[in-house]
C-alpha cells in the first residue's frame, strides 16, 4: 500500500487531484487485474450513478482489466431487512458472482458498498481477500459512516471494526469521515470526495451565466423522491410562495424516482401546488444538460447519510447554484454565498426565504453561477479515478 507523501487529506485534495494528467497510463506491458463490486443501475440513484462512473472511467485504461460484481438489489427502500428473503437471496446472488470472479486471481479489489453490505457481506468478501493474500480496498458511500459504527452494539461493532482493520485502504468521501477514522485507522485511511463525469461539449465555455432580471426563476430538484430529500420542506415553500407572493414568477421541475413509502403522499401534494411539476426519471448521462435548462438546484435535504451529494456536483458541471442546507458536510461542497445558499435542515420559512432572495436578486444569481462552475474541476472523475487507482497499485 502507498503511504507517505503519496497519502493525501483534506486540506491538499484539490492541489492534488488537479496536479497530474487525466491521461490513462499506456506504458503498462502486461495488464492488470481490477475487481469491482459494487451496485450498478438500475435504480439511477448517488450510489449506483457513482459506481457506474467510476467502472466507466476504468474502462479507459488499457492496462487494466477489469471485472465487475454488481451488488445493486434493483430497487428502491429505505431500510434492509437482514432476515427477510429477499435479503437472503440477494446475498447468495453476490456470493455467486463474487467467487467465481475471484478465483480469476485479481491483483487489487474495490468495494463500493453501503454500511449495512460493508457489515452483513464484507466480513466474507474482505475475509476471502485476506486469505488470498490480495489487496482489499473499500469505498464505502455517504457520510455517516462514523456515526453508524459508534451505533453499533456488541457484537457487530467489533465486527465492523474488524472488516475496517483488514483492508489496505479505505476511500473516505467527507472530511468529518477522514478527521474520524484517520486516528484509528492511520495511513490506510484516504480522503476521496464524490465526483462526476463532464464531457467536452459541456466545459465551461458552453455555460451561459447570463440571467434576465424579469425573467421567470426556473428551479430543478433531482434525486431520490423522499421525504428525508426534502421533497415536502419544497413543496410547502413553494406553495407559500405561491400564497405570498402571487406576482412572483418561480416554478419547480422534479425529477427522480419515487420511494414507494412516499409516492401516493408526493403524488398528493404536488397536484395542491400549481408551480411544481413532476417530470420523471433522468438518465445520468442527461442530468447536466437538464440542469442547464435551469437556473438554480434546490436540495433541502436531511437525509441521515448524507455526504458528498453528487447532484450538487452535478450543477457545478451544469454552472448552476444551489440551494440546500448546512447539513453534515455539505459545506465541503457549498460556501453560503459563494456558489450557493445554506439553509436550516426541515426549515421551510428558510427555504421560502432563499428561494425569494435569489429571486430579488439576479446580480447575486450570476455571480453563485460563476464561481459554482469553477469549483468543479476539483471533482473531475478523471483527476480522482486515476489516483484511487495509484493507491490500489494497480497503475503507478
């Protein structure tokens, strides 16, 4: 494992991840073996979205090889049952592609999981690894992963803690996470933010930061449709908007699918609100052309795993601010002000507020607009799979 000044943290990331070419490396003579497990789409939601790109990415480098263990149970719920059926089945599903996959004897394997699979699954998967003598690394997704270890009772807490001592590396994606386990975990801990894909023809030259004053203000939610995304904070504001400022021209675009707990409660509020329209699922491969339709991203979001959402990421891409709340850490991806505004997690006056400011205030829009797309690059795929890749030792 890479140690020393190969190590990077928080507070030399964006030197770091800019600093070296993107290129895939072709000077390799014999190709190496990368085992991915991970959950791929369906559904189009952070975790599989991230994981897709990532395997995308990889896939550019001709030296590597690679084979993928898709993990992704296809659709949406809030909580896992470890004793029902379907968990069981799923399990027996990821073992018989796992197994096969590793007796191919891979040089490095890549986790992408949840904290519920790094505890049920990874015990068996890193344990195997372990015993083969192979390189294990996890990247676990979201960011409370220190909040759900210290939840943990006896005995699946020293269990957990055992799976975190056998790999090589683990990829934290916030700085709480890497400010946490980095004293229990030293140098095998890495600080990998989220990231995402642009293409050429969606660089910065393409974004157009020019607002009318008296033009209608367009907003756009994308994500998961729950409750704990904030759906239903929006949706009260912009129904007070609507109440209180009649003149006022501000709509709202949802798109994103729908958890089953919460669809007739959606369905039902929406059809109460005349400035918000539902629009379906995207592919992640539009996501950013959309958002450039808009002007400004709105996630209020609460939801308890929060960590480095990528559709924030993704207005970045777009050149569009953000609206969404001073929640766990993401302030490490918004600054009040700057390229967007932080609100109060469930607050619905301080969302109805915001939104109206931005209104007042197109001089204020353009500039959030302006620096929002500067600060992507710091999250470019490209930049950040080629050193995870680095770490693994799997390119050099």
């Amino acid at each position: 494992m890479n140690e020393g000044s190969d190590h990077i943290g928080p507070r030399n990331i964006e030197k770091r991840l800019t600093s070296e070419s993107p290129s895939p490396s072709l000077e390799s003579n014999s190709k190496k073996k990368l085992l991915l497990v991970g959950p791929l789409p369906p559904p189009n939601v952070g975790p599989t979205t991230a994981f897709k790109i990532f395997c995308d990415e990889v896939k550019r480098y001709p030296d590597i090889e690679i084979e993928i263990v898709d993990i992704s149970a296809k659709h949406l719920k809030k909580k896992t049952n470890w004793f029902s059926p379907s968990t069981w089945a799923h399990s027996l599903r990821v073992i018989h592609q796992f197994f096969p996959a590793f007796l191919q004897k891979p040089d490095c394997v890549l986790i992408f999981c949840s904290y519920g699979f790094l505890l049920s699954m990874g015990p068996l998967l890193v344990g195997t690894a372990k015993m083969a003598g192979e390189p294990c690394f996890i990247r676990p997704f979201a960011g409370s992963l220190d909040e759900y270890y210290e939840g943990l009772s006896f005995p699946f807490k020293p269990l957990l803690a055992a799976v975190l001592g056998g790999v090589d590396g683990i990829f934290i994606q916030t700085t709480a996470l890497y400010e946490y386990f980095k004293p229990l975990l030293g140098n095998r801990v890495y600080y990998v933010p989220n990231y995402r894909y642009i293409s050429s023809s969606q660089s910065s030259e393409q974004v157009n930061y020019y607002v009318e004053d008296d033009k209608e203000l367009e907003l756009v939610y994308v994500g998961a449709i729950r409750e704990d995304k904030g759906v239903f904070v929006l949706l009260d504001s912009l129904k007070m908007i609507a109440g209180n400022c009649k003149e006022a021209q501000i709509s709202c675009d949802f798109y994103g699918p729908i958890h089953s707990e919460d669809e007739r409660r959606f369905h039902n509020n929406i059809s109460g609100v005349h400035n918000a329209r539902y629009k379906g699922v995207l592919q992640p491969d539009h996501i950013i052309a959309t958002m450039q339709r808009y002007d400004l991203l709105v996630l209020p979001t609460y939801h308890l795993g929060e960590g480095h959402p990528g559709v924030i990421i993704e207005a970045m891409a777009a050149g569009i601010p953000v609206i969404t709340t001073n929640f766990r850490s993401i302030p490490d991806l918004v600054q009040d002000g700057e390229n967007g505004l932080l609100i109060i997690p469930k607050d619905t006056t301080s969302l109805m507020q915001a939104i109206e400011t931005v209104y007042h205030n197109r001089d204020l829009l353009r500039k959030m607009a302006e620096h929002s797309r500067e600060k992507y690059d710091r999250y470019d795929v490209q930049h950040i799979v080629r050193h995870v890749l680095h770490w693994c030792g799997v390119i050099d």
